[in-house]
C-alpha cells in the first residue's frame, strides 16, 4: 500500500493518518483470538494495571507468537512507512495493549519520541507509530486522542513520570497541553479521536502528542501498537529491556499481503522463553555513538 500525495499532505499538517477497517475481520480474528493465552503468561512481558491482574501492556509478541509476527511483517503496515521515511526500517518496539473493560488505566499525555530520545538515545524523530485495533475502538472504551498538529512543536518539556500508573513514562504538563489544544482550534478540532471497527489502522507522527482516558465501559479496547524506526536512525543505548526497546536493527522484510490468512513461516527467536540478554541493561552508550556524532 503506497500513500497518496493528499495523504501525504495530510500527514504532515496533522502528524496522523486514519485507514478504519483496513484489515479484514478474518485477517484480525487470529491475532485477537491469540491474546488472552499470551496475557495469562507469567513473563516480564506482561506489565499488569496497578492493583489489578488486567494487563496493561504485553511487550513483544512477534517475537514469540506467530500471527503477530506475521503482522510485524504486513506490507499494508510496513511499506506506507518506508515510503514516509524513504528508507527501510527495523522494528523497535511492540506492544499489545489491553485497556481492559472496567480495568484499563488511563496514558497520560505525552508524545512517544520524548521517551525515546530520553530512555534509548534516538537519534532523531524519524520513527512512525502505527496502532492497529483487535476490539471496536469507540467513544467509551478509551479511545487514542491526539492533538493534530502537535508533532510540529518537535520534542516538548516533559516530565519522567514514575508513579501515576504501572508504566513510567515521559509527560507532558497540563499548562503546555491546554495551550497545544487550544492552538489546534480548542473545541473545534483541537482534540481528535479516531474510532473504527477492528482491523483499522493509524499511522502517527512520533511526536504528535496523545492521551487515552480510563475504560469504565463493557468492552475491551485491545490495540496493537507497533514502532517502526528508519534503520539508519536506530537507538544508541540499551537504558531500557530489549523486549522493551528492540537491539536489533535488521530491516523488516515484509510478507505478502495475505499473510495474516496463510500461515507463512517465520522466525520466533523468544518462543521458549525470554533470553537473559533480553532484561540485562546499561546507561552507557554503546560505540556506535560516536560514528553518529
Ligand atoms: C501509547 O501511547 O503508547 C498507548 C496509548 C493507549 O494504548 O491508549
Ligand atoms: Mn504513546
């Protein structure tokens, strides 16, 4: 799938791009009808709500479950990027988040390439997010909500928040937020939030700003997200584990399109467990740096 130059234009005036229902019922059930076996794991992978078994954030499926590493090779996800980015690109992170009905928790504002040039040393924002929804996204079970435009700002102030939920991240304050919605246009379109059916996809900016409140409703709001970064742009330091943020920078060969409903082969290097290299970390930067510089 090749972006066209209104979507291109388009992308960069909101920083996000929205494809409702891009893949098929039938293409999503398998990956849907995987998670509850990968969330009832007892692994490092699975970050679990505060004060609740429900889990909030499954770390790197693709590397142990086979529709999503399938998916982590899908063309309709894979090539809109390269084409963005003009270049191949690795995987750096992979998450399939939960936000359980009654349970999920809320993400605070923040922008992801914040925590990625903190944490892991990117070097520049060149990395896209893509989320795929597995569940209905709707107005009530806690919707992604973006602040279009924000991604122009660049890299704002931000704040390593370590204690209002069970995953530390950076973010960003309400006084900055409250001036971003209101140069979007305030009530008129200065908060977005995309819903659709399961199988729809967003491609977003790695510094447009977003939120997701809690989900009071009955219904589960599983989406996958995947970041997917230039390979030239890979990360510097291993502050973070590598189920966390990925060491390896081969770029993504992709699969053919129907590759979410043949069971083509491929590689799942963490199917017995988790390897210890993947929880060692380090604050130091690795060589590389310096060629970078
Ligand atoms: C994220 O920002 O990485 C996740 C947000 C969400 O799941 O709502
Ligand atoms: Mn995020």
């Amino acid at each position: 799938m090749h972006l066209t130059p209104e979507q291109l234009e388009q992308f960069d005036r909101d920083g996000y791009l929205f494809f409702p229902g891009l893949f098929s019922t039938e293409e999503i059930r398998t990956l849907t009808e995987a998670v509850p076996a990968l969330y009832a794991r007892r692994e490092a992978y699975n970050v679990r709500e505060k004060g609740s078994d429900a889990v909030r954030t499954n770390f790197a499926a693709h590397m142990y479950s086979e529709p999503f590493a399938r998916l982590a090779r899908h063309p309709r996800m894979v090539q809109p990027v390269m084409d963005l980015f003009d270049e191949q690109v690795y995987m750096h992170q992979f998450k399939i988040n939960g936000k359980m009905a009654f349970e999920g928790d809320v993400w605070q504002w923040h922008q992801d390439y914040g925590t990625w040039l903190n944490d892991d040393m990117m070097p520049t924002e060149r990395a896209m997010n893509v989320a795929i929804f597995l569940d209905d996204v709707n107005e009530f079970n806690g919707p992604l909500m973006f602040i279009p435009g924000s991604h122009k700002k660049g890299v704002v102030d931000a704040r390593h928040d370590l204690s209002t939920t069970s995953y530390p991240l950076w973010t960003v304050d309400n006084h900055l937020i409250a001036q971003l919605v209101e140069r979007a246009g305030g009530k008129q379109g200065g908060i977005v939030s995309p819903k659709g059916p399961p199988g729809s996809m967003i491609l977003f900016h790695s510094c447009l700003v977003h939120a997701s409140t809690s989900n009071l409703s009955p219904w589960n709001r599983v989406s996958v997200y995947l970041s997917l970064c230039a390979v030239s742009n890979h990360i510097r330091r291993h502050k973070r584990p590598e189920y966390i943020a990925h060491r390896d920078f081969t770029p993504i060969a992709c699969l053919p399109d129907d590759c979410l409903r043949l069971p083509y082969p491929v590689d799942l290097p963490w199917r017995d467990g988790l390897p210890a290299s993947a929880l060692q970390t380090s604050s130091v930067p690795f060589a590389d740096m310096k060629q970078a510089a």
